[in-house]
C-alpha cells in the first residue's frame, strides 16, 4: 500500500522528532541546555532520563495517529502515513516541547457520515486511553518530595525568595483541567504532589497534561477538526452553524481583555481597528455573507469590551488567539460534504456524546503562562 521510500520518509520523521522531544524534555525536566556552556544535558545520563518524556509524549500521539489511519485502512480509504513534525526550538533559546503534533492527510473522497465519524474519533479516543493510562501512572509513582532539591537545590537555601528575571529564569504556570485536577486528588500522595508549575521537572505528568492538552484541541467542535468529524456525524444539517458558534464562543473567551474601557484612549483608537480587523481576518472563509461576518466581529468585540467594564481585571486566554487565527483562516469551519446523510447508530452517538465529554474534561482555559 506505502513504498519503501514513504516508509522511509515518515520514519525518519517520528525519529527526528523523537530525538526533538527527548532534546526539549531534558530543558523541561532538568533545566539543562544543550547549548549551555556550564550545564548540559546532551550525555547518555540526561539523554537516557528525558526519554522517560518524549516516549510516553511521542508515543501517544502515535497511537492518536494510528487510530485514525487504521480505522481509514478499514474504510478503504486512501491517506498518507503520519507524518511528525520535529520542532525543538532550544537553538535559538526559546521553550518548546519539540514537535508541532503530527498528522495523516486523506487522499480519497469520504463517501458517508459513518466512515468520516469513525476515522475522526478513533484518534483521540486512542491517545485518550494511553494518556490516561500515562498520567496515572505518573500520580501513582510519584518521586519523594525532595526530588525536588534535586532540580532546585536553591529551594533549600533558607533566604531563597524566588526567580527573577535577573536570574534567566522561565516562570511558567499551568492550568489545572477538571481530568488532571480529579485524577491528582483521588491518586496522587499530597506530601509528594508537586506545585503546577512544577510538573514539567515530572516526565509522566507533564507528558499526560500535553496529551491532554492536544485531546483537547483535537475534539473542538470546530471544522474539520476530529471534533468537528463528530459534529458532524450527530448533527449534519447544523454542523455549520454549531461550528460557527463554538468558534465565536471560542475566540470571544481568548481575546477578553484585550480592549478594555480603562485603556488609554489613545491606545484604544489603535487598538480596537487592529484587533477587529484580526476577528474579521478569522472568520473571512467563514460560507456566510459579509454583513453577517461584520455582525459577528463587532458584536464580538463589543461583548469583550462590554464584559470586562463590567468586570474589570477580567482576562481570557490570548494564547488560543494564533490557533484561532489557523482554525479560521487556513482550516476553515466548514465540513466537507458526503454522499449520504444516513443517521449514525445508537452505538456510535454514544460514542460521540464520550468523545464530547472528554473534551470538556481535557480543555484547559489557562493551559501556558510563561514569563
């Protein structure tokens, strides 16, 4: 079905991107730099523990992958081999987890609302199982709690009063999901658990909140995202117009705050064309008019600016605004057509109605706060 030479391009992919992974492990956990003069991380003791993250990391998204191109093998669907796409981004010394995700792209018509649904959720239900099989492994196996001093031997220092800038350091804070919240607090030994913004020195839970994370993002009910897939096998007639809505929804919570009415106005009178000119870009191969487009850009900002007099200091996620930006603009928030609109099973609803619970378990409203 593949040739040598596919074999052997997508191969090399998931290899880089291991080796990526395992590289912006080691920064993560360790604090080691790769090209740091005093600390490296790049010998076989540091190499050989980062792998206890990228493995796990890279080998859920391998399953996500393979769940959807075996479930389209099934289907006789013709579509390409997953490909990984390395990203370790330590060389121009900025954080990265060391890859973009990975994709399969399809070749072949998709003929009914069947085929779409169980190619889109065989995916993410996948990777679900082997990251929450990750993550409780990691609550349960948990180092003691001076693990810690291994990493941050400052932590002892009695006069020690935190990073700052000065010092070099990243601050980074992550947002609890009700899966990560639950799963700590039924599984987890309090006197071990570490504080949020220390996971990431912990392989298996951080690779499980990233599995979640991407979970998460995959299930939007959004286009042709996998969510969008099991939209669109529930609701075929309003797919659109669910998927124009979750997209508002969406996009209305990343960008509060970024108008405010306590904003200078001469920073107002730049700041509300520029950014209603970026809603407008999102939603511009949006399949509706370009007054109801108009309509949905200005009420949008009007409702952030309106909502955040009413309570001020209220702040989204702008974080999700660049992947907003992708959804809207690149991947667009229509699903392509089938040939047929035949119901789905009992079975099948029910296993969409899971999906749908997952991703309300997974999102995370504040995932990253680096500084």
């Amino acid at each position: 079905m593949y040739s040598k030479k596919e074999y052997l391009r997508h191969s090399l992919l998931l290899l880089l991107t291991l080796v990526a992974t395992t590289f912006a492990g080691g920064e993560w956990l360790f604090g080691r730099s790769i090209l740091g003069k005093e600390e490296q991380f790049l010998n076989w003791e540091y190499f050989l523990k980062s792998l206890h993250f990228s493995i796990p990391f890279i080998g859920i998204l391998f399953v996500h992958e393979m769940g959807h191109l075996l479930t389209s093998i099934h289907y006789k669907v013709k579509s390409s081999l997953p490909y990984f796409i390395p990203a370790w981004l330590g060389f121009l010394g900025s954080p990265s987890i060391g890859t973009f995700g990975a994709v399969i792209r399809l070749k072949s018509f998709i003929n009914s609302r069947k085929k779409y649904f169980d190619i889109g959720v065989a995916g993410p239900l996948a990777g679900f199982i082997i990251a929450l099989g990750v993550l409780v492994y990691g609550f349960t196996n948990l180092p003691d709690a001076d693990y810690i001093y291994e990493i941050h031997p400052e932590y002892l220092d009695p006069n020690f009063q935190g990073h700052n800038a000065e010092d070099g350091y990243l601050s980074i804070d992550i947002g609890y999901n009700l899966l990560f919240y639950t799963l700590e607090k039924t599984l987890a030994d309090p006197e071990k658990m570490p504080v949020m913004s220390e996971i990431i020195h912990y392989p298996y839970l951080f690779a499980g909140y990233l599995a979640l994370f991407f979970t998460a993002l995959n299930l939007l009910p959004i286009g042709q995202l996998d969510g969008g897939h099991v939209i669109f096998g529930l609701f075929p007639k309003h797919h659109l117009y669910i998927s124009i809505g979750a997209y508002m929804a969406f996009i209305t919570y990343a960008g509060l705050g970024l108008i405010s009415p306590y904003e200078d106005i001469n920073t107002l009178m730049w700041a509300i064309p520029l950014y209603t000119g970026f809603l407008y870009i999102c939603f511009r191969r949006a399949p509706i008019t370009t007054q109801s487009k108009w309509t949905i850009v200005l009420s949008i900002a009007a409702f952030q600016y309106l909502l955040v007099a009413l309570y001020p200091g209220l702040q989204g996620y702008s974080g999700w605004l660049l992947f907003a930006l992708l959804l809207g603009r690149f991947m667009g928030l229509q699903h392509p057509e089938v040939s047929g609109l035949k119901p789905l099973d009992n079975n099948r609803k029910v296993i969409a109605w899971i999906a749908m619970l997952i991703f309300f378990l997974c999102f995370t409203p504040q995932p990253f706060q680096i500084s």
